[in-house]
C-alpha cells in the first residue's frame, strides 16, 4: 500500500499514535500503521530536501492513499483517529476546500477532546488559506492556538499593532501558559 516508506517503522513523532499500544486487535494494529505510514509520508514531503520527480509522485501518491484509507473507514472504535489523519493528509496535499467540506459533514459526530482540537487547528488553518480568515480565528481562539491567533491577526491587518493583538490573545486565552511566554518575546 505505502510504497515509500516501511508500515512497520517503530519511529514517529505523533503523539497519538505513540499513546496506542501496540495491540493484538487487528483494527488497532491498522491504524498504527497508517497513523505511522502518515507522519513518515508528511515528514519526507514537508522536508526542505524534498523535490518531486517527474512522472509520478509517490510521495503524493502515497500520501493520496492514506487519505483515501482513513476516509474509508467506517468503524466506530477509531473513527477520530482516523479522522484525524484524514485532516493531516489533506492539509499536507493542499486540499483546503475538501477538507472545510468534509469537517462540516463530520464536525458533530465527533466527540469533544484533544483529537478534535488537533482536528480543528487543521481546518482553522485550511480556513484562512483559503481566505475565511475571521472564522479561521474563531477557530484559534477556541482552541488557544496562540501563535496562530497572533499571525492570523496580522495578517487580517485590522489590528492596531503588537498590543492590540496580545491584547486579544491574552483576553480571549487568560488560562493558556503560552501567553507569559508570547509577552515576554514582545516586551
């Protein structure tokens, strides 16, 4: 299925996928391998190094396919871990309008915890690229995505400088921890 990249890799950098353990349930086992297969496939198309060939890419490709994978899956067990890698992969390949249409279709049929939160700062981004930016902050703001709802205000550009700005991020987030932190690289 994933030409590119070994499905049975022991490294990854998701946190989700590393909070599974491995599993005798072949429906667990699945998903690990496509959540391991989708971080590799991301990490080698986001790398600096990265130059696609020409003819196919199997990088795209392959990346083409995990979607397809996590898009298919109609368990219940899982279904927001698969949708989560469904999110990554179409970020990755650029897929924002797909992706705003598929959340609104699933949005409510998930339950409410960090694996939607991730989820959502997914579809806040693939909302301000495709230039529905004030609902794109909406979506950082609920989540506390502060470096997010920093650059998304400047780049609005209807925010009276820095202070406005942590102005906002501080009154709309008063219990993130990041906040002290922000403040301090503008004072």
């Amino acid at each position: 299925l994933f030409r590119v990249f070994d499905k049975t890799a022991k490294y990854t950098s998701c946190r989700e996928v590393s909070q599974l353990p491995e599993s005798d349930d072949p429906e667990v086992r699945r998903y690990l391998e496509l959540a391991r297969s989708c971080s590799n496939i991301r990490s080698q198309y986001n790398s600096k190094w990265y130059y696609p060939t020409k003819g196919e890419d199997v990088v795209v490709s392959s990346l083409e396919e995990v979607l397809e994978e996590s898009l298919a899956y109609k368990g219940s067990k899982l279904k927001d871990r698969y949708a989560l890698q469904a999110a990554r992969s179409m970020f990755t390949l650029g897929q924002f309008s797909r992706m705003i249409e598929w959340w609104d279709e699933i949005e409510s049929s998930l339950k409410d915890d960090r694996i939607k939160k991730s989820i959502e700062g997914y579809v806040a981004g693939a909302l301000f690229r495709t230039g529905k930016k004030e609902k794109a902050l909406e979506y950082y703001t609920e989540i506390e995505d502060i470096s997010s709802i920093i650059y998304c205000l400047k780049k609005m550009g209807n925010y009276d400088g820095d202070r406005s700005i942590l102005e906002y991020a501080a009154a709309n987030c008063p219990d993130n921890p990041y906040i002290l932190e922000i403040l301090q690289e503008y004072v």
